[in-house]
C-alpha cells in the first residue's frame, strides 16, 4: 500500500527539535513515504510505536523521538493511499 503524510510541514515549525530528533522524525516520515506502514517504519528505529487511547480519535498514535519528545498523529488506513496525519510534535503529547 502508498502512504502519503500530511501536515508534517505545519506541525514541524511549531515543534523546537534537537538535530537528533529531527533527524528520527524525518527518517519515519521517509520510510512512510517509501510505501511503510507507520507500525512497520517506527519498527526500524525502535520509536516505541504506541496507540493512544481515550480522546476523540481512534486512530491516533506516538512515537518516541527522544526522553522528552513525541510525535502524534492519526493513522487512516481505510483509504488508498494511506494517510499519517501529524497532529503535534514535540513534548509528551
């Protein structure tokens, strides 16, 4: 399956990233865009892939970029291509 990400561009400026994390956040955004499941891309790195529960989305997840910061996004799966919708960036989200 495809895989497109969105608001990545949007969620980034506003987030305050180390060099490091900001490479770890780019490399799952490229393994997603290479045609990964987002499951499968954090896989590589060990970004401890988690879904998150309560809230109003069922489909929202977090990886770890580093001790203190997160990625959060949604996961639409149902749809060809596939969709990573970031939703905040940085801090325990």
């Amino acid at each position: 399956m495809e895989w497109t990400v969105e608001k990545f561009d949007k969620t980034i400026k506003k987030a305050n990233l180390t060099e490091s994390e900001l490479r770890r956040l780019t490399d799952f955004k490229d393994l997603v865009e290479q045609g990964n499941h987002p499951k499968e891309a954090a896989k590589n790195w060990d970004y401890e892939y988690k879904k998150l529960n309560g809230g109003n989305f069922k489909n929202q997840f977090q990886i770890k970029l580093s001790g203190g910061k997160r990625a959060t996004f949604l996961v639409h799966d149902n749809v060809d291509p596939g969709v990573v919708e970031f939703k905040q960036i940085g801090g325990h989200t």
